[in-house]
C-alpha cells in the first residue's frame, strides 16, 4: 500500500475530472461523455477518498486533469476546490493547474480561476489549424484558442497550449504554422505530443479498416525536430522531451513527478506514488464511482517497485529531462550507483551518439530523444 510517512508527506496532489462533452477520436484517457448525471455522485465518491488523508497536507503544487475540469463550469470548479480545501491546503506562492477545453474558457470560468487561487490553465488546442483540428476529431476551431489564450493571458494566468503533431495528413508546414502561432499567442508554455494510436479508440477502428492512415515515422521525427527547433529559437526552453517553457514558467508539478517526489491523487485512474510503490484507482469512472460508494476497494493497480526497480525508473524520467541525470543527485535521491544500474548502456548510447556524458552527468542527444522510447528497455531491465 502507499504509505506517507511524516518526512516524506506529499506536497503535491493530483486530481482526476472524467467529464468531457465529446470524445476525441483518439483519446482513451478515464472519462465519461454525456454523463454529467454522474458528476454529482463523483462529487460524493471524491468526498470520501479525501477521508483517506488524516491530516490536512499542505501542497506546493495542484493539477487537475482529465477528462475536461473546465467542463464543470464556474460553479463546479468552485465546488471542486470547496471539497478539496477540507483536506488540502495550497501554501504560499503554490501552482495551481487547472486543464480547459477552450470553448470552455468563457469570461465567467476565467473568474472563478482568479478567484479560486488557480495559477495556471493547460488548454487543449492542439492545433490552430481548422483542418488539422476537424481531423483530430475536436470541437472547437481556432478562434476559439485563440479567444481563450487571449482571455487567459490578459487576467494574468499562466498558459500551457497542448499542440498534436503528426495528425493523419498533417503537413510540416502546416505544424510550423502551429509553432508559429503558438508563438505569436504569447503562452508561457508549449506541450507537443505526436499522435499515438491507442487501442480501442475510433481513430485506431478506423487506422484498422484504412480509413485513417497515421504519418510515416520519418515525418513524426521531422516535426518534432521542428518543434525544438521554433520553440527554441523563440525563447523557450526545451526542458523535457515533449515540454517547452518560457524562463521561470515550466511547470513544477510534471517536474515534481519526474523528480519522482511523492505525490497524492484523487478520483477515477489516478494514480498516488510514495516514492516506491504506485497505486492507480479504477480506470472506469462508473465503476470507481460504485465502488468506492459503496465502500469497496477501488484500486486498479498496484505497482510495488523495489528500491533498485524505482532508482531504474529514476534513470528513465531523468533522462527525458533535458538537464539530464547528475551522478551524484542520483546517487543521493537513489541509494544506487548509475554505473551500475545504466552503465553499460550508458556508454553505448555515447558511442552511438546518442547521449553526451562529461563524467558527471549524462544527457540525451537529440538524436537520442528522437528514439528515447527505444532506450528505456535497456535501464529498465
Ligand atoms: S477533450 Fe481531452 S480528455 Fe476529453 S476526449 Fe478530447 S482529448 Fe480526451
């Protein structure tokens, strides 16, 4: 089970809202569509995993994800923060996300932000591209980003823009006019994530019958090279594999989970971490909410690392940090020598061109991030 001890409290908290109004065709994240009869008895499910926490936790750092927590309204989020506030307690000068759909992000929701103490909304535009948006399968268009950057921005928000490369017949151009235009908007901070095709979404029923055809591989790397290449000539730093951020705006929840510092979480297929063992609610909101009403378990997984599994673990989320992994941070955060984890693999990725490493620490290429997912196999063994 995950157990916080008193010198390893979380001060960082995850909170998961499954409502969306429509689903993307890609997407197989935990939610509901067309539910928001539900939202009242998640509301209650919510309120009784708080019970879990003994002692209010004071929190540098608050996210909530989804599904779409703009889809609850003003008045939900406001609710949300309400229920939240009676076992959580955000300290001083904490960053506090909250994810939007833009054709959510109306005068009203951006003042209840403000007023609640958000710091930070994460907007799932994707594209600003009408094409590129209606092949995603999106519901909005690009005025709307615009409109809701906009607003964010002018009441002094921070803004992370979601862009999607590799749409099916997306083209490197039209990607550089995304860049483009995620410059010109002024956001803080850029994600870029290519399109992954997961099973049982429409968009891979479709792939199946070759209605959709995903981008070749070659493409996938010229874009994401693109991505590096205009956001960091605008200013941005690249500071992990998929996240761009302006000096002094990355966001330090993600780092929070990549230094792998504990953290809690809360509703349907989130997933709490004391620093070894990771436990994930139910997947189905449906079933989460059931279960924990009824009050059964409703744990989905338990992933119990020993202490060398979670020091390999530590070596994959360093190294999609462009910073990298610091031998000697890591052998203090670790218990455990690199060398002697990650070696030899180490070693043949800078023969390879594929890491630099001065001795003290070792960092991906871009080359190496280019085909990072193929790397982790060899540390994670
Ligand atoms: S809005 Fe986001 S979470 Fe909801 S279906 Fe679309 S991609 Fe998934």
């Amino acid at each position: 089970m995950v157990t916080f001890e008193m010198s390893n409290l979380p001060r960082h908290a995850y909170v998961h809202v499954p409502f969306c109004r429509h689903r993307c065709g890609y997407c197989d994240f935990t939610l509901v569509v067309g539910r928001d009869d539900l939202i009242d008895r998640y509301f209650a499910a919510l309120a009784i995993e708080l019970e879990r926490v003994r002692e209010p936790l004071e929190l540098d750092t608050v996210y909530m994800g989804g599904g779409t927590p703009s889809h609850l309204g003003p008045d939900g989020l406001g609710r949300l923060f309400n229920l939240l506030a009676t076992k959580l307690r955000i300290a001083a000068g904490a960053e506090v996300t909250v994810e939007a759909n833009p054709l959510d992000v109306t005068p009203d929701f951006v003042a209840a932000c403000r007023g609640l103490g958000v710091t930070r909304v994460s907007l799932g535009g994707q594209s600003l591209d009408a094409a590129t948006l209606k092949t995603l399968d999106r519901d909005h268009g690009p005025d709307d980003v615009r409109a809701a950057v906009g607003r964010l921005l002018d009441t002094g928000l921070v803004v992370n823009l979601d862009l999607m490369t590799a749409a099916p017949g997306q083209t490197l151009a039209a990607v550089e006019r995304d860049l483009a235009a995620a410059m010109t908007l002024g956001v803080q901070h850029v994600s870029v994530y290519c399109l992954t095709w997961e099973q049982g979404t429409v968009f891979e029923s479709a792939r199946r019958r070759g209605d959709l055809v995903p981008a070749e591989e070659s493409l996938e790397q010229v874009m994401f090279e693109a991505a590096i290449d205009g956001l960091t000539a605008a200013g941005f730093e690249h500071y992990e594999v998929s996240n761009f951020a302006r000096p002094g705006f990355r966001c330090r929840h993600n780092e929070a989970y990549w230094d792998c510092r504990p953290w809690e979480a809360f509703g349907p297929g989130a997933a709490r971490f004391d620093g070894r063992t990771r436990i994930t609610n139910h997947r189905s909101t449906v079933t989460w909410i059931n279960k924990v009403l009824a009050g059964d378990d409703a744990t989905g997984d338990v992933d119990a690392m020993t202490a060398e599994q979670a020091a390999r673990e530590r070596i994959v989320v360093g190294l999609r940090r462009r910073d990298g992994l610091d031998r000697e941070v890591f052998r203090a955060a670790s218990g455990f020598d690199l060398d002697t984890l990650a070696g030899e693999a180490i070693a043949r990725w800078a023969a390879a061109g594929l890491a630099t490493d001065d001795g003290r620490r070792v960092r991906l290429t871009r080359a190496g991030l280019l085909v990072s997912d193929a790397l982790w196999a060899d540390v994670l063994t």
